[in-house]
C-alpha cells in the first residue's frame, strides 16, 4: 500500500500540489492523469524522494524496491544487452560472489538464490524485452554510443522492467516509442506482478492496463476506478451534478438577495433581511468544473484542387545514393486520411520528407499538383522554436505581409490570443509550443497536412481536440503516430512501411495490433550465455580490424555536429539579427534562406556518409 498524504508543492511561488492525498491498495495499476503542468511529474519525484514536499509525507512499507525512468539517458561502450543484464543489481552481485567464493556452504547459498530468482534464464528475459521494444540480436550486441537518444531511452525503459522493481514508476513511457513498441510494451505491463504507477496520454494503455485513476487538478487528486473511458463517464457523471447543484444553488442565492434587497429598508423586516444575508455570506459557492478555453485547433480549409494530390511510379527514395524504399507505388487525392504504420527505422519519415517534396525521387516518378501546399509537422519544429520570441512575433515573421488582423486570427485559431499571444515560448509548455509549430505549418491553408508524431506533447484532452480538429479539415492527412486511438479515429487508409518499400495494407487496425502482437518480434527469444560470449568475442576481434571505418564514421559524425551548428547559426541570424555573428547579420533575408538550403544539402550528404560508414562498420564488426 502506498499513502500520499497531504502532499503540499510549491515551486517559483506557484503551488503545484495543494494537499493531494490518496491510497493506493497494493498491487494496484494506477494511471496518473491530468492536464499538462497539473504537476504528474512533481507528484512522481516526490514518490521517489528526489523532491521534498513543503508539507505532508509519502508512506510505502520499508524496504520497498522502487524503479523510475531516469531522463538521462544510458551512454558508453556497454550494449544493450549487457545494461539491461546489470539492472538486476542482485544478480550481478551474486554472479560476481560465486567466481570468487572458495567456501562451498556460501557457494552453494548463492546458487539457491540465483536459482530463487531466475538468473539463469536472465539473458533470455532481457533479450525478449529488448525485441519487443525493437532491438533485433544485432541491435542488442551494438556500443549504446552508436544509438540515439531516443533509443538509448528504450534500453533505460528495458532495463527498467527487467529490474522489476515492487513500486514501478513510469513518466510517459511511450514518448520515444513507436506503435508496434507501445503494443508491445502494453502487453508487457498487462502481465507486470507488482505495483505501478503510469504517467501517460496514451488512451489505450490507460485502458488496457490500470485499473486505477488517479486525477489530478488544481494541485489535488481524485481518485476513479478502472481505465480511462471509466474515468471520462464518471467525471461526466460528476460534472453533471455539480452543474444541477451550481444551477439549485444559484437560484437559492438569486432569492435570498432579492429578498434582501426588497426588505433590508423596512423596519418590520430588517431583522429577516440581516438573517438572510448572514446565510447568504456563509453559503460555499459551487464551482463547476475547469474547461480551458485556450485549448483549441482549427485547421484552416484550403481552396479545392483536381485529384490527384500526389502520384508515386516506381519511385525510389533515400539519402546519397542509397535508396531507403523502392518501388512505391501511391496515390493520394484530395480527401485522402493516409497512416504509416512500421517500426521505427523503416522509412516512415522518409516517405513523410518524399510527399513533403523535402526529398526528390531517385528514380521512378513522383508527379503532384504544382498548385498544391503542404503543412509538414516535425518534432525538430517544436525544440527549434525561438524561446525569446512570443507566438505573435513568431507568426509576424511567417506571415510577412499579412495584416495584424489575419496574423491574430489565424493564432486564434490555436488557442493563443491575448496575453497568450505575447508570452514568450520559453515559458510555454510542450503541448502549447506543439500547438504553435501546427499553427506556424498551416498558416497558408496547406492542401494536406503531413504529421510526424504530434501527439507527443500533447495530453489527452488536447489530443481528443487534435482529432476533431482533423477531422473537421477539408484536405488531405498523412500521419505517423504510436497513439492509435487517433489513427483509428483519423485514417481511413493504411499504408505499411516494411522491407524497403510501402504497400497499401489492407485489413483494419485491429487486424494490424493482432499482426504485431502475434509475430516473431513480439516474442522474442535469447541465445545461451556461451553463444553470446562467443559473439561478442568475435565482434571485439573484428573491431580491432575496422580502425580506419570507425574513423570515417567518426569524421562524417564531427562533420554532421559542424553542420548543424552552421544551421543553427543561420537560424538566429534569421529569426534573432542581434545575436547572430557579424558575417552572418550582413546578409539580407534570401540569402541567409539560400545559405540555409545550401547547408541543409551538406548536411544530407554528411548523415547518408556517417550512414554508410556505421554500416559499414557493423558488416566489418558482424
């Protein structure tokens, strides 16, 4: 059992948690839900003890095993397997006791307890983890350096669930997954034996796998019971009567001053009239439930073209001269719904580049309507927003030319007006700056919008806006999402990305989850400790061989960080003159855009060469 007992938070001044106090029955599967900013995560640190409260305390039993996802990612020459093997702190020491014991009453204690909690069978278990989160064998044997954050964030979360800790404690444990890993992940926890508490906005997690609604607003907690849908009809329910009780007491309150007002002045009824405005003073008004007004998308309609959008031949795609997908075949039209479903790494951003006409076929055909715009929705847009500027001056300089009016009201349009509107971004949350990056996009009423992962900073309630929203809008979608929930409620066609090429997939969402669940990869399986040792002994003798590839690759990785740096430089010159450097603050607008490509070519050219070479690489090292 956990009790949170009047747990008081009060950060810059603001009071984040206001006496928030729960219990949590043991073996419970609590989702910890609310608004963004609500202070989910504040509540979290404050379970794990990496914040004090400035008032009430945390009860759990003592010696209870607690396991929380750092942000920091994993980082070194360690792989996969070997830091998710060494999350099993016990088992690690018990292994490195038993090569050292010379006492055969202590060795034999400490095999019994290797065998008591399954040590042996540790690599097979971390193995299936780490496939199910979308490391296939070769991915498991790689230096943890040679991924990116995003997948060193996966082997924490594997090493994580491997430990399986009493209390397991997991702050939006999809954001750096895809679907097929979020699928994965949700089978996983569904099984998982002891106590936890998930942070998400992922509905269909939230479903599936709690069985408790923790909520959180306005700095306290409620508590529902069972998943999601659950907790809307309930609050539904609540809101209802707290609407019926404002209503019956607004009514009261109305009688008692009109009653005060007509006989305060008599003397024969002065008396009444003072009885009544003391209850009147004492009655606690109801307050209904918060709606946030701000929270809003409205994607505006473009003017209609001919189909098609959009007609792929043949078409081959891909960075250098290495083709990512081949032979694709597509057509989009105008009232088109498009979900690239695959995991990670298949080539769903590049086909999303390709349909943005960031990328060109290498061969084949790709035909589209000269008239056509595209709103292109990224991450990268979202962090490389201007934290010093406000959404106003933001879409001034998007919107050059443009009336003051139509500037506002198309910021409207997203939630940002009045004081919104001038604040600055670095005081916006995730979700509000994702809301900004949609609303820069579809400034000129792009005929399809293509969207990479929105949903990312976005909590449930914003997401159920981003739906209807999307569906609202007159022109073509093509979204990548792990939250299925919106692709079910968006897509009306689905396209798969797998083995080099995308095909249409013809059955429905369900057919594709019973897919992904029920295949190899979700499964997932290990080779015995001495074929592994083996492995890896060949790979460090075949590292020893690759010295000049690894310096290429390492050359190519110094060029990308030069480059980037070269476009973030101009970025502030184009957005920030101040702070640019003098060569830099010189040049008028076109220029700095035409530098600007000119730099993003390079750096296309260096990641497809530091590409090459990793590959290169890892043949060397297979």
């Amino acid at each position: 059992m956990l009790n949170i007992n009047g747990i008081t938070v009060r950060l810059g001044g603001r009071t984040i948690l206001d006496r928030a106090s729960a219990t949590l029955p043991a073996r419970s599967r609590v989702g910890l839900i609310g608004r963004n900013g609500a202070g989910k995560s504040t509540l979290m640190k404050v379970m794990i003890g990496q914040l004090e409260p400035d008032d009430g305390e945390i009860e759990m039993p003592r010696k209870t095993r607690i396991g929380y996802l750092k942000q920091e990612a994993p980082s070194g020459n360690s792989t996969p397997i070997e830091t998710v093997l060494a999350a099993d702190t016990e088992r690690a020491a018990l292994l490195a006791e038993a090569e050292t014991c010379h006492d055969p009453d202590r060795v034999g204690e400490l095999h019994d307890r290797l065998i008591a909690i399954d040590a042996y069978t540790a690599e097979a278990r971390a193995a299936r983890i780490l496939v199910g989160l979308g490391f296939d064998e070769e991915m498991q044997g790689r230096p943890l350096d040679s991924y990116s954050g995003g997948w060193k964030m996966r082997v924490a979360l594997a090493a994580l669930l491997f430990s399986e800790p009493d209390l397991l404690l997991l702050d939006e444990p999809s954001n750096h997954l895809d679907l097929e890993a979020t699928l994965w992940l949700e089978n996983f926890l569904k099984a998982y034996p002891a106590m936890m508490v998930v942070i998400s906005h992922e509905r269909d997690l939230l479903n599936n796998v709690v069985d408790t609604i923790l909520h959180l607003e306005g700095g306290k907690t409620t508590m529902y019971s069972g998943g999601y849908d659950s907790f809307e009809r309930q609050r539904a329910e609540r809101a209802a009567q707290l609407a019926a009780a404002k209503a019956s007491q607004d009514a009261q309150r109305a009688k008692l001053q009109d009653y005060i007002a007509r006989n305060s002045a008599r003397a024969s009824t002065a008396k009444q009239a003072q009885s009544r405005q003391k209850m009147l003073a004492k009655m606690q008004p109801i307050a209904a439930m918060a709606e946030d007004p701000s929270l809003s998308f409205d994607f505006p309609s473009p003017e209609e073209l001919r189909p098609p959008l959009i007609t792929l031949d043949m078409a081959s795609v891909g960075y250098s001269e290495k083709p990512i997908l081949q032979r694709l075949n597509l057509r989009l039209d105008p009232d088109d719904r498009i979900a690239l479903l695959g995991r990670n790494g298949n080539g769903k951003t590049t086909l999303a580049r390709l349909l943005a006409a960031q990328l060109t076929p290498m061969d084949g055909e790709m035909t589209s309507s000269g008239k056509m715009r595209v709103g292109y929705f990224t991450q990268y847009q979202v962090e490389e927003l201007d934290t010093d500027d406000t959404p106003l001056e933001h879409m001034t300089r998007m919107m050059k030319g443009k009336t003051p009016g139509a500037v506002r009201a198309q910021l409207g349009r997203f939630g940002f007006s009045g004081d919104k509107a001038t604040t600055k971004v670095g005081r916006l949350s995730g979700g509000e700056r994702a809301r900004l990056a949609l609303a820069l996009i579809t400034r000129d009423a792009p005929h399809m919008l293509i969207l990479d992962e929105p949903t990312n900073h976005l909590d449930v309630d914003a997401r159920e806006a981003l739906v209807q929203a999307l569906n609202a809008y007159d022109g073509a979608v093509v979204i990548v999402s792990h939250d299925r929930h919106m692709i079910e409620l968006t897509a009306d066609r689905l396209v798969l990305v797998d083995a080099g090429t995308a095909k249409e997939y013809n059955g429905s969402m369900e057919d594709y989850i019973s897919f992904v669940l029920s295949s190899d990869g979700a499964a997932g399986g290990g080779k015995s400790k001495a074929n592994r040792k083996e492995e890896r002994r060949a790979a460090a003798e075949a590292r020893e061989k690759s010295v000049a590839i690894r310096k290429r690759a390492q050359e190519a990785e110094e060029l990308v960080a030069t480059l980037n740096a070269q476009r973030s430089a101009v970025d502030r010159a184009m957005f920030d003159p101040s702070s640019a450097e003098p060569v830099l603050r010189a040049l008028g607008m076109s220029d700095l855009m035409k530098r600007r490509g000119e730099i993003e070519k390079k750096l296309e050219a260096a990641e497809a060469a530091w590409l090459e070479a990793s590959e290169a690489l890892e043949m060397v090292e297979a």
